[in-house]
C-alpha cells in the first residue's frame, strides 16, 4: 500500500535547502551570474539582492579580486591541514588578523566552513571547559526563543524557533538545551534560578536576531544577561554569524552593543561568501587551560579537513583588506540612516505592524490579512529579491555596496508590493 496521499512529483536531483518541495518545484528560480549588487538569473531576469543572498553577500557579487586571490593561492598552495604539529601559513596569518580585531581580547581562533560548523564547535568546547574545571554538573546550552544557530545537531538543539527543531522524535537533538525569553530578562532569570546556574554551561544569542525576524535588544536585556551569566559563572556565546565584518554599522555588533562575549562564533561576512569558512574567537578564561605546559594537559577534540582551508583563508584576508580600503564598515553606518529615513514611510500603510532597523539590516512585519511570502514573490517581479521570515516578517540587508538610490529603489518597491496586496487581501 503507498504511503503517499498525492503524487510523487519529479524534480531536479538537487534537493533544495529549507523548502517545502511542493511548493518550490517548477517556479525555482535559477541564478547563473552576479555583478555588483545584482544576479542574473537563466530566465533572463536581472534582480537586485537586497538580502545579501543568505545575509552574506556584503561587498557584492562578482569580485574579480577575490576570484584573483583564491586563483593566486590555489596555484601556490591549495591548503593543508591544520591537525597537530601540522598548520599553514594562510591559516596562521587570518588567525593572527582576526586576534588583533576581534571583541575579546587576548583571543586565540578556531577555523571551520561556516556558521553552523562554528556552533556545534563553541558549545562543545563550552562543555568541555567545565568538565575540565571539575565542574560536572555545568552541561545545559540556553539560547533564546526566535533564535537561529544554523542546523547541525547543537544549532537543531538550541534553535528557538519551532519549525527548525520539530520531527525529530525528541525535544532537543542534543540533551541539555533551554530556550528562554528573547526580550523578558526577569523571565530568564527566573528560569536560570529554577534550573540553577551550577548546571549551566553557556548561553548562546544572536546581538541582532536575523531568521527570527529582525530583532534587535530591547534596552537592558543584554546588560542584564552579562549581569546574570558573570553572577552564575555561565560562558557567554555571542553568534556573530550574520552581524560580524560590519553588517551592525560596526566591525562587530558586540562593539554596537557593549558585549563582552566569552566565546564568538563568526562566518558569513569574513568572506562574504566567496569562500566557505567560519569559526569561533575564544576567550582567555576558556583556552589558557588548554595551552599549560603539562604533560596531563587536556586535548580538545576539534577539527575537519576543510577547517583552516588556505584558499578559503587567503580569500578572508583580501575580503578584510576591501572593507577596510573601501570604508564599507563606516558605509553600512550611513546606509543605516537612509534606510531608517526610507522605511518611515512604512508606518503609513495599515497593513504594516512594525519596522524593525538594526544597523544596515531590517525586519517589516506585515498584518496577518497579508503574507510576506506573498508580498517578496511580487517583489521578484519588480525586480528586487526580498525574504520572508519568521512572524511574517520581510528581510532587508542589501550589499554593503548598494548606494542611497537603490535603497530608495528598493523601498519603494516593497511600499507598492504591500499596496498591491492590500488591494487584493
């Protein structure tokens, strides 16, 4: 007897990311080329990228300069692995540059391919730190509701969104997580204090929520939740994988936001794409144990094959130099303001709920007679890419490359959009 209610439908082999199959199968659209802030894609459509693709996208699309350093490191040197006594000198000098600029200091860096990799990685080694310090019971990972951490099996685990953590035939993939109040710092107290901090390890946060909706902190949350993990002695992660390398109108948003991290991970604007690569900055407290000269001095089991990719690595360091020789970072500040100034128009449409703006990012929540799903396919027929998100929520987070017209552009894009729909709805 079948299984199945409806028709097995047939597609390409690739089994597309994050997607209701029925629902994307026939009308995917396929992107061939970039140039600048715009892709290209084989239907002929030329669309600007106002996500930044998955909010990586930050010094634009098709960079010969980078292609160049990837190219010129390749013919050199394609990697080699950093396991042991073995490392290589690409993967020596990004650590070092990264240690120099980093929100910690005194920071050593643990490489890997991307955000996810980075996660799984910092709340293992948050683990591993209290076995270490004899502190058995400090094992539970707190995150926060509406928070995304990628998907491997710790990101899956501490998720604090429903849909991402569901299916799996347990609460938590990895055992000993907690999600708490995204915006209510009593209530995370309340819930720290019925756990106990002694059974705590660490608390993992995005500064700016992304997939979750665009959520920036409400005033007091963060200085409150420093407060709460230095009093319980719990390691603060602060996951920088979409906000750090400037998308906050600052290198990092632990600078925006006063943060003092014990851990950060990072990724996708250290390359802003053309490479896969992430990892995780570590603070004193957690990595001097490891470095005792002792012969009982532990090990901490971390590595892949890809971790320290010397081409990947070498492409960082160019992708810092352009940042820093362009002024992108000081630009996401001023594209902050044109942006804030452009979605104040917003606040007239009925249908809008709220406008969220958090450095060179933002988050539109729509009312519930709308769909932002909706609303960014009619967009893709304006010409601009936008995506829906949690709460019904339409992403803003264009390259950091994008001049003032385009925002422009782009806003009066969605404001037409909403308009539209409202008609129809």
């Amino acid at each position: 007897m079948s299984v199945h209610a409806g028709t097995v439908l047939d597609g390409p082999a690739l089994w597309s990311a994050q997607a209701h199959l029925p629902s994307v199968l026939g009308r995917q659209l396929v992107v061939e080329r970039g140039d600048g802030a715009y892709v290209y894609t084989t239907d002929g459509r030329r669309l600007f990228d106002g996500t930044a693709g998955l909010w990586h996208a930050n010094v634009g699309h098709g960079r010969a300069d980078l292609a160049q350093a990837a190219y010129d490191q390749m013919t050199t040197l394609e990697t080699y692995h950093i396991f042991g006594r073995y490392v290589n000198d690409r993967a020596l000098a990004l650590a070092e540059r990264l240690a120099a600029m980093a929100p910690i200091s005194n920071a050593k860096v643990i490489l890997n391919s991307g955000g996810s990799d980075a996660i799984d990685v910092a709340c293992k080694l948050a683990r591993r730190h209290w076995q270490r310090d004899g502190r058995i019971t400090k094992k539970l990972i707190l995150s926060r509701e509406f928070g995304y951490h990628g998907l491997h099996a710790y990101g899956t685990s501490i998720a604090g969104l429903d849909f991402n953590r569901a299916g799996y035939g347990t609460e938590s993939l990895v055992p000993e997580t907690a999600v708490v109040s995204h915006d209510d710092i009593a209530a995370v107290e309340r819930i720290i204090d019925q756990i106990g901090g002694e059974n705590i390890a660490a608390f993992v946060t995005e500064p700016i929520q992304g997939t979750g909706g665009v959520n920036p902190p409400l005033p007091g949350y963060f200085e409150g939740l420093e407060r709460l993990c230095r009093q319980h002695d719990i390691l603060l992660i602060v996951d920088e994988v979409i906000t750090g390398f400037g998308r906050a109108g600052h290198m990092f948003a632990s600078e925006r936001y006063e943060l003092k991290p014990d851990l950060m991970t990072f990724a996708k604007g250290i390359t802003s794409g053309y490479a896969p690569l992430g990892g995780v900055l570590v603070g004193p407290q957690v990595w001097e144990p490891f470095y005792v000269d002792d012969p009982a001095t532990p090990v901490f089991r971390h590595g892949a094959t890809y971790a320290g990719h010397a081409t990947a690595c070498a492409v960082a360091l160019r992708h810092l130099d352009i940042l820093e020789q362009e002024g992108l970072v000081s630009r996401t500040a001023e594209l902050e303001t044109v942006l804030t100034e452009e979605l104040k128009a917003l606040t007239a449409l009925s249908a809008v709920v709220d406008v969220r703006v958090a450095g060179f990012l933002a988050g539109v929540s729509l009312a519930d007679h709308l769909s932002a799903e909706s609303v960014t396919d009619a967009l893709v027929e304006r010409g601009f890419i936008m995506r829906p998100l949690r709460g019904n929520t339409v992403q803003i987070s264009p390259p950091f490359i994008t001049c003032d017209d385009e925002v422009r552009q782009l806003v009066a894009a969605l404001i037409t959009a909403i308009s539209d729909a409202e008609v129809l709805a």
